[in-house]
RNA sequence: CGGGAUGUAGCGCAGCUUGGCUAGCGCGCAGCGUUCGGGUCGCUGAGGUCGUGGGUUCAAAUCCCUCCAUCCCGACCA
C-alpha cells in the first residue's frame, strides 16, 4: 500500500544485454532484482515483497504438515562436513574460507550437516520423533556458470527441511506429506509441473522425486505418459522400444563387409548406405579398471551412462582412442568402426532392448575404413545382456501403459529424498528403539527453491509486455493510474480511492507519478500487477472508474463501489 | 576447465578494420515550453579513469601484451 512515488521502483524501456530468458528480463526491467555480480543479485522492493509472499506460501504450507521453523546458519564450520565426509566429496563448488584464526568455514549450499548435529543432542529416544524441521535460508553454491538471473545463482533462497523418524513408515509418511505440500504450493502459485521420479545415482535403494516447473527454457528434461501420469527425470525415464517399421526388410539377409573410407560417425554412414539411423548400431566401449563393456544402442538414441552403471552396479567410463590407446591396441578397438562382430571375447556385450526387433543392421567391422551390412543378433553375434540402455526418444513408449510418451523441459524447483542413515550413521545421531537398541536415525530431506520459484513463476507466465504475476505472489493486486495528476480533479480523486482501498487492506499501489497515462500502463504491464483501476474523466464526469485485468486484458467500466467489491472479491472468485 | 564473444555516460549501442580536432547516438536524467487514455513533441543542459595495468607511437577508445569482469556454447555436477 504505496504511492508510486514514495515508493523505489525503476523500469526500463530497453532489454537487458545479460539476460536471455523472459523471466531475467522482466525481473531486470520492471526493477525486481539487480545484479551485483555474477550469479548474486540483489531483490529491490519489489523483488522482496514477492519473494515474502512465496516464502510465506510455502511456510504456511509446511506449517500446515506439522512441519517446525528454525533458522540455522549460513556460515558452517569445516568440521561437521569433514565428518560426514562431504568436505573432500563436495568441490569446488563450495565456497570456503577461514576466519582470523585460521579454521575452516564454509558458506553452507545445504544443511544436513548442521542440522544433524544439533538434532544429534536432542533426539535420544524413539519417544523424540517422528519431527520434521525447516528453515528458509540462503544458499551458497559456487555454480561452474551461473546462469538465467535467479534461476541458477551462486547465492539463492531456499526453503529446506529435514525429516527425523525412527522407522520406515514414519518416513514415508512424512515423505508423502512433503509430497502433498509441494503440491499445493505450486498450485497455489498456478503453475503447471510434474512431479518425477528422479534419479538416486549409484547410492540406490533410495527414493526420491523431483518438482518439475514447466517451461521452454528448463534446464531438464522430463518424460511423462499422458495417459498413466507416468512422469520421470529423462535421465532414468524407464521406456519400451517404439516399434520401428521392421517392414522395409522382411528377410535375413547375409552378412557382407564392405569399404567405407574414413566414414566414422552415425551420420556420415547414413549418408553414404542411404539408410536410417536405427539400422545402424552404436558401439560404445566401457571401462572399469581393467574389464572392458561393449554397450550396443541404435543409431538414432543416445547412451544412458547411468542406467548402465545402475544395471552393473559400478561406475564406468566412456572410453576414446587417445586417453586409452594402449587398451585400444591391446583389444583391437577401432573407435569409429567398432561392432559386435568379432570383437575380442573379453568384452562383454550389453545390448539395448530396442535392438531387439531389428534385423540386417549395419555396424563397423572392427577394421579401419570397414563396416558390416546386414548383420544380424544371435546369428552373428550374441549378447551377453539385454537391458535398457539408452534415452527414450519421441516414438517410444510408456513401459507402464504401451501409450505414446511426451517429452517437455522443466525447472526443477522442489526436491524430496529419503536419506535414511547416510548422515546419521557418520555423524553418530543415534536414539534407542522400543526394544532398547541403538540405532541411526532415520532422515528425510526436502528443498524447494524461492528465490528460483520467482523466475520459474513468470517463464510460465508472461507475455510481450511483461509479467502476469498469479493473484498469490502479485507484489500489489491493484495499480491505481491517476490518468494526469496535473488535473487536480482527477488526482485528488483518485487519492480518495487510494485512501479507501488501504482501508479495505487491499493490496495496492497508486500510480501518482507525473508522467503520461501510456507510460503508467506500459509500467504496470512490465510489473505484472493484475488490476489496474483507472481513474480519468469518466470518473470526474460520470462517476465511472475502468477496471483492466491483466491476464486477459479484460476491460469493465464501474462505479467506483462496484470496481472495489469487484477488486475485493477478485481473489477469492479466481485462482490467478 | 575447453571453445566463442563482449567491456565506451544510469541503460542500450556506434566509433576500432585504415591511430590524428573538444569521443558520438538513442533511451533515461535536469530545466523550460508543449501534450495528456497505451513509452507526446520541441529547445536547452548535466553526466565519460573509453574495464585494469603495461607496451608501441610525435599521437591510442582504435595496434600489441597482461590482468580483471561479464555473457553464450560445451564439459562438469545431479
């Protein structure tokens, strides 16, 4: 509830030259935040009123689950992360330093080391739990390229909270209830997202999902089943082959090697055989200390790394003809020409469940400049293991309901994971069972980014002129524009209107600025705010006040009773 | 870390190739007038270590080197 100008907002006409996304744009020109340096920004007024009010979404969400504030600090010293091992793991990407008498701090990028070290003190007994708690903090993450403003910054806000329960049920149970609210949150914030099955890495057994924000300009990229809701990180995205026409080649044909000088990559050999992609396969060798992997892909997907070392249960390493040509000239590998057909015993073989079907394939011959057409499994080569290997692409299918996949990017901003005893067996949190037995306490973590939501927010919703704030987050709900203040009839009207809206507690700010009418709406466009109330002749002559939406543009002439009932029932009669 | 690019007024940019008067333009800002329902128009004006340091030269925004910063693509991370 503020006039214009009293209040600190700066706007301009030209874009940014930093920004390449919408979202940093408009958060630039309509005056949210200010860059201090790469990937640190500062919330201008603006800025900070929508950030509280996403802060406060969340938090009364997570109040709603039982869930309990603290707020822990930023700076954590080096010995609880030595002590759960993370100090050596975690990199350059956290930002150490040390204080005068020389002991090692860090800005912290999370906080399961500090809050398991104060719960550690506390929770004794299986009677102090199942206990959920939260902070929202900011986050320091020394990020190899920061990049779209305050979607991937060094220094961001960040709501975390940590579960605590002493058995699996309890877990789940809270899981699901972090679940729920995150849920809600987004639709709160009138966005559209998934919520995936996320990938756990080697540490496995672990369960975990991501919130995904949909948006063309996403870093991720999801995998969903418009029929089942079947939705997942595109990284472990399970899938069932498409069926490719198999019907261009009805028979087994014979093998034949032929010359293809210097044709090394998918596409040179499409070209010059004239033939698809998937009929070639991709052959790509693995390495784990000494023992050799061969996977086999169809030419037109990529390899999964990490559904392999999943499906090994180790970690691998692409190998190529420079880093390892003394492997390559002890097993024969011609990285280019490599196939299935002749390749040295030692290797085994992991093939694709999309090659299944296919017959009369091309793959190289092992030999410089040589490939084989019409190269066929079992009868020419057999395969050690069949699995799923590789990306889905568009064709594929659903493995749960057989239904065409789609494919969308997203921002992922909300993490949940069950972390079950990784930190609280290092660091010693322990507490006594029913039974009298110690045991480590069970744990759950779950983040949700603010600072990140603020962006994600407007790449869904925005359009030429600027921001469509939803009515939840909207810095003010009403832009009051005194059409020409010099017209005092006009100007002390519509501080009259001002006066009465503040009173009603209604979320508002009054355009009082001296400048043209069309400068004051192009700005409250920029902003976002969702309605403006114009105050012009028409209310000096007919007591008429215009009412203008801006998600649609909607505009209604009222009297000015009828404009404020309509503005008071305004966010309880719609969601955005 | 690899590749590419940029740095000139608060913002957006030109000038640099081919060194040479007092470094320009648009927006914004200040003043005056004009206009007043979708970024009016005119006049006047303020505002610059040309990213930093060094070098070449009679002379450097311009050429060379160093460093710094910023952005993009990739790799990394997950």
């Amino acid at each position: 509830m503020v006039k214009f100008t009293e209040f600190f907002i700066n706007t301009t006409k030209e874009h940014p030259s930093d920004s390449d996304i919408p979202s940093y744009s408009f958060l630039l020109r309509a005056g949210y935040i200010k860059k201090i340096a790469s990937g640190i920004y500062t919330y201008l007024p603006i800025g900070l009123i929508v950030l509280k009010k996403i802060e406060n979404i969340v938090r009364e969400e997570m109040n709603k689950t039982g869930a309990v504030e603290l707020l822990m600090p930023a700076i954590q010293p080096s010995d609880l992360w030595i002590e759960s091992e993370r100090w050596f793991q975690y990199g350059p990407e956290l930002f150490r330093f040390k204080d005068r008498n020389n002991r090692e701090f860090c800005l912290g990028p999370t906080h399961e080391e500090l809050i398991t070290s104060i719960i550690r003190q506390y929770i004794k007994s299986y009677k102090d739990m199942p206990i959920n708690l939260y902070q929202i903090q900011v986050k320091f993450r020394d990020e190899i390229r920061p990049r779209y403003g305050i979607l991937r910054a060094r220094e961001f806000i960040m709501k975390d909270a940590y579960s605590f329960t002493s058995n699996e049920e309890d877990l789940d149970k809270i899981y699901l209830k972090m679940f729920d609210c995150y849920s809600n949150v987004l639709k709160k914030l009138s966005l559209n997202f998934f919520a995936v099955e996320a990938d756990t890495g080697l540490i496995g057994g672990n369960y975990s999902h991501e919130f995904i924000v949909i948006a063309k300009n996403g870093e991720d990229k999801i995998v969903y089943c418009p029929n089942c809701n079947y939705a997942a990180n595109y990284q472990m995205a399970e899938y069932k082959p498409g069926i490719i026409t198999i019907t261009d080649q009805k028979s087994i044909k014979n093998i034949e090697e032929i010359f293809t000088p210097g044709i090394t990559t998918i596409k040179s050999l499409t070209k010059f055989l004239k033939i698809k992609p998937y009929k070639i396969i991709k052959t790509m060798i693995l390495k784990k200390e000494d023992d050799l992997f061969a996977v086999l892909i169809p030419g037109d997907k990529d390899l999964n790394l990490a559904k392999v070392e999943k499906f090994l249960g180790f970690k691998l390493e692409l190998i190529n003809q420079i880093d390892n040509f003394e492997v390559c000239n002890a097993f024969n590998i011609n990285i280019g020409f490599l196939g299935p057909v002749g390749l040295n015993k030692k290797i085994k073989i992991l093939a694709d469940n999309s090659l299944s079907n296919q017959i009369n394939l091309v793959t190289g011959a092992n030999k410089k400049d040589y490939h084989y057409i019409n190269v066929n499994i079992y009868r020419d080569f057999a395969v050690d293991h069949w699995g799923d290997f590789s990306f889905p692409v568009e064709g594929d299918l659903c493995s749960k309901c057989n239904n065409l996949l789609k494919f969308e990017k997203g921002i992922e901003i909300g993490h949940i994971f069950k972390l079950g005893t990784r930190y609280s067996e290092k660091m010693n949190a322990l507490f006594l069972d029913k039974t009298g037995n110690l045991k480590p306490i069970l744990m759950g973590c779950y983040g949700i980014g603010i600072s990140r939501i603020m962006s994600a927010v407007i790449e869904q919703l925005y359009d030429e002129n600027g921001i469509i704030w939803p009515l939840s987050i909207a810095p003010f709900l009403v832009n009051i524009i005194a059409i020409n203040v010099e017209d005092p009839k006009i100007e002390s009207s519509a501080n009259e209107i001002y006066l009465k809206i503040k009173k009603l507690n209604i979320s508002t700010i009054y355009d009082n600025r001296n400048v043209r009418a069309g400068v004051k709406f192009k700005d409250s466009d920029l902003i976002g705010i969702p309605i403006k109330l114009i105050v012009g002749k028409n209310y000096i002559e007919n007591n008429l006040v215009e009412l203008e939406l801006r998600k649609n543009k909607t505009k209604i002439q009222l009297k000015l009773e009828e404009a404020i009932n309509f503005i008071k029932d305004y966010p309880t009669k719609n969601d955005f």
